[in-house]
C-alpha cells in the first residue's frame, strides 16, 4: 500500500502560488511522486473530468469559484457525494467544517499548515480512498460477471421459449418463420400503441408459444385434412386452456404473459370466442395484439391446406372484422404499420415465397 500511496494522483487546488509550492515541495520530499498543482480553480473539473485523481488538496476562498462551488462541480462528475477531496482552510468555524463535511469533503487541514500534519491526514485519506477505490472496481467486475452469466441464462432461456414455440408450430404442419413474423409484429404494435421497449421486447419472446397448447391435441383432429365436426372442434378449442396450464405457475413475467396469449389470443372483441367468452377490453392486451398479427400471417401465408391470400384480400379481412374479431384501433394501428409488417413478411419469407 505504501508504495500506491506514494504513486497516487494529487490534485493540489489553491489560488495562491505560494501556498501551491508549499505543498508540491512537501509531497516531493515525502517522496509523493504524482502531484499537480492548479491556481485558477475554474480549471479543476476538467483537469478531475480528464483524469482519474486519488486526492484533491482543495482550498475553500478563492475568487471567481470558491471550493465550495468546485465540490458541486465535482459532485455532478461522480454522480455521488463521495469526493476525494481534503479541505485546505484558515477557517476552522464549526459552521464551515459542518458545510464542508456535507458537501462530501473527507477531511481538513487547518492554515497555516503543519507539516506532519499535512503528510499524515493525506497519507490516511489516501489510504481509505484507494481502498474504497479496490473494493468499487471490485463490485464493478463482479457486477459485469453477473451481468454476462444473466444475459447467458437469458438467453438460453429465451432459446427455449423459442423452441417450444417451433415445437408446437410443426405440428401443426407451420413452420419456424411464422412464429417469428407474427411476433415481430406483435412487438411493432406493442411499440406503436406506447408500451415501452422491454413490454414490446417480452411480447416478442413470449408470443411465438401462443399455441404450445397443440401439443396435447390429438393427431387425428389436430392434423384432419378436412372440417371438424363439432366435438373435435371442442376438444381443438382446448389448446388455449392446455397451453396456459403449460405455462402457468412460474413466476416469470415473460412466462405469465406468454400463457395469458396463448389463454387469450382467440377470444374475439364481441365475446363470440374461446375459450372464456371474453368481450372487449375484458380480454387482456396481449392477447388483442397477438389476435390481429396470428391471423393475418395465416391468412397471407400458405398451408398444405390452402394458398396465401393476397395482401390487399386480408387487409379487406381485418377491416370487415375491426369491431367484431377484432380489437378497432388496434386493427388501425396494425395497418398504420402495413410497410413495416410487409417488409417483415419479406425479410421471414418462406422458402421459395420470397
């Protein structure tokens, strides 16, 4: 620690050039080796800004900006109140020191100036100073390997989801691509509506498993090539159910509103749909965006079982459903952002589509 000490960056701040040589003739004979000293105190905050100073020696009268308005300047560089800073001063009144103390100033030097005085108070400010320094550059690796390992979790996690998603998309003779279109619209409208980027950024990665619920759907009505009757339709509804059950009771949020859609997304805004017959803003935000995107994908995209509609034919859809399927403003948000989802639709083309 001695030799850190010896080695730490000085600021000596004091209008009077005497007083300034005074204290660099100090430090150099104590063997201090990092020492600069300014007189005009306008100039402290860059040359502290510029540089990373263990100690500043701050006199407090001085004209044009006194220490105490130098303490306010440094205060907005750090961002905190925990200045590396010791006081120079011929005013030893209580009210000063208490003034001094809370603006952030670790300690005082009373003029005139004693000389192992000054050495002692700037070695043991020094040392706590360089250890406070240890333990934040510490904390801050720490934090940024906390950091990385969660972004790492995140990720893989997020991967999963992504999966699960995929998974229940091929049963149902889909593809990987229309999970990621249908999301990435979801997460235009989110934004378009006001919610902010980490709400739009969940409704991105939580969208692609609105329908795992078809794992749990018998083959022989999940992929019948022809019209269900009505008890097949019933047990096919019941996706929404099994999928929500699937993700339900975890307490993650990306979690909670992926089985709020997949529980949701195909209720209709006049309470005609499944599986809660829920009617207007009683079906959840969510569930409303990924309503519009869902259908309009499948609309626009081919299936073994049918040929993509034109764009303009789905367009004429969603308009004829605006206040029945369908939330109305959000129908009129999705097409204020036609350009953007069609350039999605484009980027994620099925293959040979494109």
């Amino acid at each position: 620690m001695g030799e850190r000490i010896l080695a730490a960056r000085v600021l000596i701040v004091d209008d009077e050039p005497v007083n300034a040589k005074l204290l660099e003739k100090m430090l150099a004979a104590a063997g201090y080796t990092n020492f600069t000293a300014i007189t005009d105190p306008r100039q402290v905050a860059p040359a502290y800004a510029a540089e990373r100073i263990d100690l500043v020696l701050l006199d407090l009268n001085m004209p044009e900006v006194d220490g105490f308005q130098v303490m306010d300047q440094l205060r907005e560089i750090e961002g905190s109140n925990d200045l590396p800073v010791l006081i120079l001063t011929a005013q030893a009144d209580r009210e000063t020191r208490l003034r001094a103390l809370a603006a952030g100033a670790k300690d005082f030097l009373t003029k005139p100036l004693d000389r192992a005085e000054v050495l002692t108070r700037i070695r043991n400010v020094l040392e706590v100073q360089l250890l406070h320094r240890d333990l934040r550059d510490q904390n801050r690796v720490l934090e940024k390997m906390v950091e990385a390992r969660t972004r790492e979790l995140q990720d893989t996690r997020l991967e999963v989801i992504r999966h699960l998603g995929r998974a229940a998309e091929y049963r149902d003779n889909e593809t990987g691509l229309h999970i990621i279109r249908m999301s990435t619209y979801s997460q235009l409208m989110a934004r378009a509506i006001g919610m902010d980027e980490a709400e739009a950024e969940m409704i991105l990665n939580a969208s692609p498993m609105h329908d795992i619920g078809k794992i749990g759907i018998p083959d022989r009505i999940l992929l019948k090539p022809g019209k269900l009757e009505p008890d097949e339709w019933e047990v096919m509804k019941t996706h929404t159910t099994i999928g929500a059950k699937i993700l339900s009771g975890h307490s993650s949020p990306l979690l909670g509103m992926a089985a709020e859609i997949a529980l949701t997304h195909h209720e209709k805004w006049d309470g005609s749909g499944y599986p809660q017959g829920l009617k207007g803003e009683e079906i959840p935000l969510v569930g409303r965006i990924v309503a519009v995107a869902d259908v309009f994908d499948a609309l626009t995209s081919e299936r073994p079982y049918k040929k993509a509609w034109p764009v303009e034919r789905a367009v004429e859809f969603l308009q004829a459903e605006r206040g029945r399927h369908f939330d109305p403003e959000l129908v009129d948000v999705f097409l204020s952002l036609l350009d953007d989802v069609l350039e999605v639709s484009r980027r994620y083309a099925e293959p040979g589509m494109a």
